[in-house]
C-alpha cells in the first residue's frame, strides 16, 4: 500500500509540475519548441540525461553486465565521445545560425531535399521505433520488477502491461502537447532525481550484501575490464569503432537530445550543460553496470535469465517503501524519454514540414496547432507500435526483437550520420555525392550483414558510414572548412573542463583495459 501511495504521489507532482505556471493561450512558437530560448545549464544537463536513460538500461543492461561485467558500461562510457563533439563542434554552430531543428541546419548547408529527407526519416523512425520500443520497454520492466503490485490494474499480464503502455503514453501526451518543451524540461529534472535515486539505492543495496566495492575485484576481476578480446561474440572492442559514429548521431545529429542545447540561454550555458550531462553519464554507467557485476558474486547459483538481475535485487534485497521509489525510477525512465520524443516529432514537423510546404505563412498560433496535432498522431502511431512489441514478446519470447529494432535504427541512423557530418565540414558540396553517400550506407550495411553475418552491427555501422563518408568527401575534396573554424570554446573555464572530462574517458580505458 506504501509503494502505491508514493507511485500515486509522483504522477501527482509530475502532472502539477508539468502544468504549472503555463500560459497555454499565449505561448509563441519559440516558447512553445524551445522554451523562449532560456534553458540554463542545470536544466540542460538534467533533462538530457533524463532523456537518454530508458527502461531497458536497467533490464537489459544490468543484465548484460551480469554476464559481461564492466564491458556493458562501455556503451554508456563512450557516450562521452559523442557529448564531446556535440559541446564544441556541433552546439556552436547550431547557435551561431539560431535553429529550432538539425533539418534547418542541413537545408543552409546541403538544401531543402536533403533536410527534408533528414525530417522525415526523423519523425517516422521516432514516431514508431523510438516511442514503441520506449513505451513497450518501459511498462514491461514495471511489469517484471513489480507485476504483484500492480495486479490491481488486470490480473491478466498481457492486458497489464497493454494497459500500462497506453495509460503512460496518454499521460506523457498529455503535458508534451499542453506546455511543449518547458513541460518537458520540468518533468524530466524531477524524473532524473527520481530516476538517479532509484539507481543509488539498488547500488548501495547491491554493494552491501556483496561487502562493499573491493569485493567485486577480488571476486570477480575477469568482470572488471572495459574491453574484451576482438572475438567475443557481443562486445569486442572493436565494436567502439562503430560506436565513435553512431555517437555522433545520436548526440549530435538527434533533434530528441540536441533541442535543450538549441534551446539554451547561450553558448556557455549549452556547452556547461553538455559537460556536467558527460560526468552524469559516466555515474549512470556506474549505478546501471556495478549492481549486475555485484549480483554475480552475490548468488550461489545464476540466474537462469540474466535480464531478471534488476527484478531479484529489488525483490529480494528492497523494503516496502523503497521499492516504490524504484518503481517510480522506471516509469521516470520512461516517460523522460517519451515526452521529449513527442515534443521533437512536433518541432520536425511543425517547423520543417508544416510551416516550409503546407502553410509558408502560419503564425505562431497555427504552428503551435500543427505540432499538437503531430503529437497526438504520433502517440495513435507509437502506442500501436508498443502493443505490436507486447505481441511480438509474448508470441516468441526468446525472439531478441531489441537487437533487431537497434539493427533497423542503425540501418537508417548511418545515412543521418553520413549528412551531418557533409553538413559540417563542406562548403558549397557537390549535393549529388553527398546523397549518393547518404543514400548508399542501407544497402551497404544490408550487403555486409548477409555476407558477412559474423561482423556484429556496430562494425557494420562502422564500415557503412565510412564508405558513405569516403563517397560524399572524396568528390567533394576542394569544399573542407578550415579547421580551425570547426572547435568553438565559449569559456577559458569551459575549455579546461572539457580537457579534463577527455582526459578522464582516456584514463578509464587504460585503467580498465
């Protein structure tokens, strides 16, 4: 009854928070996509990290680290790499030419065809993938972690977790298409604290019943490397190849995660936000990994399904009360994903479709309308997607459909990678090469898969972004920028701490190695 309690509380603040001191009526455009322009670096760094943590980290990554140990946390380490790029390369640029989407930035750059195909491979893969496999992810991990609980919602699973998806979904709705990215931004500092709670307590609970942090090197050091041999069937090192290039997508070139730091104060505030959201990552890395790790050592006899690490440490290990915090941590995860989803999907298509080939002359009021009206099509597309996974879950549960949705993003994340990187560094391109490039890196990765289908996605990644590049480049040689055009430092100070985050993520790979 407790942990009911403190769920019901927290979706009662959320919704309080989130509608909060809104003036619905009279909201511009730029306040309703960007918040006025005015977001400072602790909203920034909170409520990008907020977005970026899902519910699958805790399932299948603790999971993962279960079986791989500290390799798992390489995913989440190297992330580092991408907000790197994105504080001192990307951001600068993006507020030097005042945005409110990549697409914008694309269409200066390379024209209004190739953005337009960045916006709606954009808004179709976030419409489906990205809010289905959230949603899904999101109510099923509850649904593992706390299914006794939450029996009053159906004694039947399936019609459980279902319910959840929808219920979630309309409420993250809800808000995204009231208040816009202001809503966004609140709702997800307090799901991030909600959130990092939740991770700490299983941590420190993991780390007490193991006996505290040197055990986990003295029983188990084989699990403490960052990097396992070139052969290993899941994360060989190699795999950071690909890594360094989706990273670029995804913290750089996703409109999801970039449109804080397009919405921020100024340059300072941006890239001071980036950062501290780079330190965060790296403590994410350490509450999702090390209970795994700790787990290991802790059983006598290991757990049949690794992905049910998370569930046994909560069920077993956590009092009443507590594990109403977690339970909440999990739908946090959730909904700071998808309510900055939502809210992305409506500046893409309100901004680059909407005001650009339906309505040149909209105002602030019908634009605003345009993206409420993508919000809730996206949420009809998104909560049908997440039942269509719940299916798929239960009709063949040891289909590994998330390894094939990441394979379906990748598929469509290398070309994005290939046209925000020409969009970058060439002045005046050749278009044709740069969409040759952009277009090749599908069949290129299909190719590579069905010949050589020992090669993991991130390698493949790896090799169709290179070939795409190498395409767009090689005949557009006389059209690099200067490069010292390209890295922008807003502060001395800012400089130093960016130095310093760069030289911490290459002590902790030769520490770990």
């Amino acid at each position: 009854m407790i942990d009911l309690v403190i769920v019901l509380g927290y979706f009662l603040l959320i919704f309080i928070i989130a509608l909060k001191g809104n003036k619905y009526k009279n909201l511009s455009s730029e306040d309703y996509f960007l918040s006025g322009r005015k977001l400072k670096w602790p909203s920034i760094a909170l409520s990008t990290i907020a977005t970026n943590v899902q519910g699958y980290q805790f399932l299948g990554m603790m999971g993962s680290a279960y079986l791989f140990g500290l390799a798992q946390a390489s995913l989440e380490i190297n992330a580092v790499q991408g907000i790197l790029l994105a504080t001192f390369i990307f951001v600068p640029i993006f507020l030097k030419h005042k945005i409110t989407t990549i697409s914008e930035f694309i269409k200066i750059k390379l024209g209004k065809n190739l953005a337009l195909c960045y916006s709606i491979t954009n808004i179709i893969l976030f419409s489906t993938i990205t809010l289905g496999a959230a949603l899904f992810w999101g109510a099923y991990a509850a649904d593992i972690v706390f299914g006794d609980l939450l029996s009053f919602i159906s004694k039947e699973r399936t019609s459980r977790i279902a319910i959840l998806i929808i219920v979630l979904g309309i409420f993250s709705a809800f808000y995204t298409y009231f208040g816009g990215l202001s809503a966004v931004v609140k709702t997800d500092i307090i799901q991030f604290i909600v959130l990092i709670t939740g991770g700490i307590i299983v941590l420190l609970i993991s780390l007490y019943h193991l006996g505290g942090w040197n055990e986990l090197y003295l029983q188990s050091p084989e699990k403490m490397r960052l990097h396992l041999p070139a052969d290993h069937n899941t994360l060989p090192w190699t795999h950071m190849f690909g890594l360094f290039f989706l990273n670029i997508n995804y913290w750089c070139a996703n409109q999801t995660i970039m449109q804080r730091s397009i919405a921020a104060k100024n340059i300072n505030h941006a890239q001071t936000g980036l950062l501290v959201g780079g330190l965060l990552k790296y403590f994410m890395a350490i509450i999702v990994v090390i209970p795994g790790i700790a787990l290991f050592n802790i059983l006598d006899q290991p757990l049949t399904d690794p992905d049910m690490a998370f569930p046994y440490l909560v069920n077993n290990f956590l009092p009443t009360g507590l594990k109403g915090i977690i339970l909440c941590a999990l739908f946090a995860s959730l909904m700071s994903t998808v309510d900055s989803t939502f809210n992305s999907i409506a500046t893409l298509w309100s901004i680059d479709i909407y005001s650009v080939y339906i309505n040149k002359n909209s105002n602030d009021y019908q634009k605003i309308q345009s993206g409420r009206k993508a919000i809730f099509i996206s949420l009809i597309s998104a909560l049908t997607m997440g039942l269509i996974l719940l299916y798929i879950k239960f009709d063949n549960p040891s289909l590994a459909f998330t390894h094939k949705l990441n394979e379906i993003r990748y598929y469509i994340n290398c070309g994005i990678v290939v046209l925000i990187c020409s969009a970058l560094i060439l002045i005046k391109p050749k278009l044709k090469y740069v969409f040759i490039g952009f277009i090749l890196t599908l069949p290129i990765n299909i190719f590579i898969q069905y010949y050589f289908p020992e090669i993991n996605y991130f390698l493949r990644a790896f090799f169709s972004i290179i070939i795409g590049l190498t395409i767009s480049f090689v005949f557009n040689i006389k059209s690099f920028i200067s490069r010292n055009k390209l890295i922008v430092f807003g502060t001395k100070n800012i400089r130093n701490f960016g130095l310093l985050i760069l030289i911490s993520l290459i002590t902790i790979h030769i520490i770990f190695h």
